[in-house]
C-alpha cells in the first residue's frame, strides 16, 4: 500500500470510531446520604446494617436504563463479599427519589433535596458485624434509549457515628415506638433514615378509647421536651390539626399554608445541640409552640405539645437527630436515648421515660 493510501486509510478508520466513544452514555454517580452510617440491629442478632441510594446523575439525555451492577464489600481494602446484580434485579431496586415529576405531592421534601437523575437505585445489606465492612464499591452500567452503554464506578466508604450529645426520650411516661429506623424498615426517606415515630400511651401501656379522634390517642397532647440542651434553630406553631386518624393531608390541605414543603413537618422544632447535632421534632399541636428562632432551652424543658400535624396519619411524636438545621436536607444521624432501660427504640418496642 502506497504512503498516501495509508494516510487516506487511517484517519477514515479514528473517524468511523469516533461516533460510536462519543455516543457513550454521560453520567456519574451520586451516592444518597452523601455519608453512610452503619448500625448494629436490634436484639442478639450481632449484624449490623446499612443504606444508601446511587442516583444516576446525567448531564443532557436523563432516558438512561440500568443494565447491569457489581458491587464489592470490603474490609480493610480486603473484598468480604461480592455481588452481581442482573437487569432484572436492578429493575426491583430502581426508583426516581430525588426528581421533580409531575406528579410530585405539593409539599415531598423532594422539592426541597432535588437532583438532576435519571433514576436512583437503593442497596440494603445486612451482615455480621465481625465481616467489620468499612467499603462498599460500586460499578453500575447502563444504556440510554438507542442501546448505547456506560458503565461508572464509585466507592462508599462505610462507618459507624459517634453521638456526642446526651439525649432523653422528648416525652415522659409510658409509650411505644411505631416507625423506626430505615435498616430496620422503617422511614424510607434518605433525610428521615434513622427517625422515629414515638406514641405516648397510658399506665396500663393502652390508649384512652378506640374512638376515631386525636383525643382518644393517650399520647394527645402530653407535653413535648428538649431532649438536650441548645439554641432552637426553627420553629413553626401554625399547621392545623389532621382532624381524623387515618387520613394524610393531600395537597388542598397543603396549599392554603405557608412554605408547604415545611408545613409537611407540621408544627416542628429544630435545637441545635452543637458539634453538629440538631434534634428535630414534628406533628405538635398548633398554638402549643412558644419558642422563638434564637431562643436557649435546657434539657427537659417544655416546647411543646405532641399533636397530628403535617404528614401524619395519628397523634406521634416524629424525632430524628441530623447534622445541621436543614430539614430534609442535612444528614441524619443515628441516636441513642439515656433514660430508657431498652438499648435501642425498634418498632413495636414499649417504653418508660423517666
């Protein structure tokens, strides 16, 4: 072959290839909380469990597919345990969490944590706590709608947090736990991962009658107190009362309100504790909340009363811990409480706060 057929010959081959490398997916991956927390589960089970979501963050073309994953489990950079997904099990997991859609309610706390996705798929792992995981990697493929694959890799490393706070139960007496932690199937949000619902009941670990009204639930209207000491960082005392167990407000409840996506909290107090911890307790009472943005409060004091506002369905308290004062959007932290004899609030469990 001469010189300048050769010359002919190779560009035309680097321009044939080129359409193909440039039709390539463009995307990276996000993991959801941005850091995972491990916990040890409830009981004698010596496992611990983990969470986390890996959003599919895409540039231009969002019509992008899951095709295929791996994912490695690691212990002091030693694999532990390896996992391959198929299409067909990543379509089980596969979910759009973090977009606004048509549909989105008027007042998701999506509206207020929003990413550019085109889905997002969540991975649960449960395993004993020898295996000391401290890593998870992740390598995700997928195809936009011509069939054009990618693949991206992202490790998460994985940790145990240490509360600095003493915290207290933010009621006092009998109660039960209803929701709980996100490891245990619990709430399923990334920003109420490790919340719980708390349901005050009476002497006798029951409520005052079966009657379908907030008054008959014998947590109604115990008083609510700062589960530590600190400066409140929000507060809001003008969401309306549900009016019947049961029922979710829908999006007219919502509209007449100010700031919907908050009022989704209903009347709710946020304290900053330092070191970055912020409790956070929601559904009181309307009218029931006195403290001001800006205000000290001690441990134990009143700020409220336990009500069904917001996004409840009955009178609860609703509790979480997380690292800063942005609802919904700041990391949750796994707690502890002090004044209970039970080492861990897990669903269906009963209490006494003293």
């Amino acid at each position: 072959m001469s010189r300048a057929l050769l010359l002919l010959v190779v560009p035309a081959c680097l321009f044939a290839v080129q359409p193909t490398w440039a039709s390539q997916p463009d995307f990276h991956l996000q993991v959801v909380p941005a850091i995972v927390y491990k916990v040890d589960d409830p009981g004698n089970t010596r496992t611990s469990s983990f969470v986390f979501d890996i959003a599919v963050i895409c540039s231009t073309d969002c019509t992008l597919s899951p095709i295929s994953a791996s994912v490695e489990l690691s212990n002091a950079g030693s694999p532990v345990e390896r996992q391959d997904w198929t299409t067909e099990m990543l379509a089980k997991i596969k979910s759009i969490r973090y977009r606004i859609e048509p549909n989105t309610p008027l007042a998701s706390p999506t509206r207020a944590f929003t990413l550019p996705e085109a889905f997002d798929v969540r991975f649960y792992f449960r395993h004993p706590q020898a295996l000391a995981i401290d890593s998870v990697a992740v390598r995700l493929t997928v195809a936009d709608a011509k069939g054009h694959r990618a693949e991206q890799t992202l490790k998460v490393p994985i940790q145990y947090y240490q509360q600095k706070t003493t915290l207290i139960v933010p009621f006092r007496g009998h109660g039960i736990v209803g929701q709980d932690w996100i490891t245990n199937g619990g709430h399923g949000g990334f920003w109420n991962a490790f919340a719980i619902d708390l349901d005050g009941l009476d002497q006798n670990d029951g409520e005052i009658s079966a009657a379908n009204e907030n008054a008959a639930d014998a947590g109604w209207g115990r008083e609510i107190l700062a589960p530590a000491a600190g400066t409140v960082v929000y507060a809001r005392n003008d969401v309306p009362t549900n009016p019947h167990p049961g029922e979710e407000p829908g999006d007219n409840w919502y509209r007449a309100l100010h700031d919907p996506v908050m009022a989704y909290a209903g009347n709710c107090v946020i304290v900053d504790h330092g070191n970055s911890e912020y409790s956070v307790m929601m559904h009181m009472q309307p009218g029931s909340v006195t403290l001001k943005v800006g205000n000290r409060v001690t441990t134990g004091q009143v700020i409220g009363r336990l009500g069904n506002s917001g996004d409840a369905t009955g009178p609860h308290l609703h509790y979480q811990l997380q690292s800063g004062p942005r609802l919904f959007r700041d990391e949750p932290l796994p707690f502890r409480f002090q004044n209970v004899d039970v080492p861990q609030l897990s669903r269906g469990t009963y209490f006494v706060a003293k």
